[in-house]
C-alpha cells in the first residue's frame, strides 16, 4: 500500500481495510507533529496532539471527498484547530509560564506581520528573505534549521552544539527581529487578493472537520 495514492487509501479505509490508516499515519505523523509542536511548543504535548488528529481521522473518516480537497490539508486543518485548542487548554492549566507565553506569541505573529501592512505574500517573504540577511549568524540559523530543515529545539541544539535554552533564544531573537522589520516597513502596494489560510494547498477546498 506505501505505493497507493492518499485519495486511494483513503478509499481503502473507508472499505474497512485499517492497514490503509497505518500508511496514512506513517506519511503524515511527523508532517502533524510539526504543526503541533510550533503552537503547543512541548514535544510531549505535541505528540498527545498527533494521536488526537489520528483518532479524529479514523471517527471521521467517512466524510473524507477527494472532489472536496486533498487528505493533506484536511489533515493539517485538524492539525492546526486540534493544536490550538490544546494550546489553550495548557494555558487554562498554567502549563507556560509569562515568559514561554510571550515568546510564543513573537513567533507566531512574526510571520504573519505581514498581512496587517498589506503586503502580498510574495512581498512578505522577499522582505522577511533581505531581513534574515542582516541577522545575526546564530539567529539566521536557528530560523533556517526550526522553519526550513523542520527541526525541533532538540534536533536543533544538537546539530550546533548549544544547549536547548541557548537555541530557542537565538530562535526567538530572530523571529522577533522579524516581525519588527515586517510591522514596521511601508507597504509597496497594497494586495487585492483575500488572504488565504495558511495550510491551504491551491486549488483545494476545505473540508468539514
């Protein structure tokens, strides 16, 4: 089945064939941790999402429409609702301290400046791309190996010798240098197109999840 299409095993699983969900899972867990990791910001608590979103897909799968969208985007929708709702439920229990909190929120915000100035999404990232060029070198990186490679804080704090705290300052510096830079440039012409979610692959319609 590894060779089978997502629309394809999807169809198997819906037939009742739960060898299909292993391959599904196999595909997507590190894609869903990934999402969940950047807005809970625990790795525990980001793989308690992963099981979530997986479980949500097997009750749900029936409502899966191909003609309506991709698998992967359905995925990431409960990804992304599932993550934030668990987010809040941290906050609710304390979980972050102040700190965590604020450094979250600049990360988060940092890469979406971009559309409070106006700025199509081509303009947004050639502006954020000649910031990062005049960061520092420990900041562009730490950018560069979380956001490009998909690296968590651990995986990152290995790959350059620091240690974990040391890497989600240079992380977090960056990001907020980022959305300093973004907030505060003049827009060049202002967008016509509606801005468009985030996990939205083109020409894919969201689906109910």
């Amino acid at each position: 089945m590894q060779s089978l299409s997502d629309e394809e095993l999807m169809a198997h699983a819906q037939a009742g064939h739960h060898d299909a969900l292993a391959v599904i899972v196999a595909r997507y867990q590190r894609l869903i941790w990934g999402v969940a990791a950047k807005i809970v910001h625990d790795p525990g608590e980001a793989e308690d999402v992963v099981q979530i979103v997986f479980v949500d897909l097997f009750k749900k799968m029936a409502l899966f429409d191909p003609s309506r969208g991709t698998l992967k985007v359905w995925l990431l929708q409960f990804a992304y609702s599932r993550s934030i709702n668990r987010r809040y439920h941290l906050q609710r229990r304390q979980f972050y301290n102040q700190a965590e909190l604020e450094e979250i929120d600049i990360a988060q915000s940092a890469t979406s400046g971009g559309a409070t100035l106006g700025l199509s999404r081509g303009e947004t990232l050639r502006l954020a791309s000649e910031v990062m060029a005049t960061l520092p070198e420990p900041q562009k990186t730490a950018i560069e190996l979380i956001h490009i490679e998909g690296l968590t804080f651990v995986e990152m704090a290995a790959r350059t010798g620091q240690t974990i705290d040391a890497a989600k300052h240079q992380y977090y510096r960056g990001m907020a240098k980022l959305r300093e830079c973004i907030t505060a440039a003049p827009p060049e012409k202002k967008g016509t197109n509606e801005r468009k979610n985030p996990w939205e692959v083109a020409h894919a319609r969201a689906q109910s999840i």
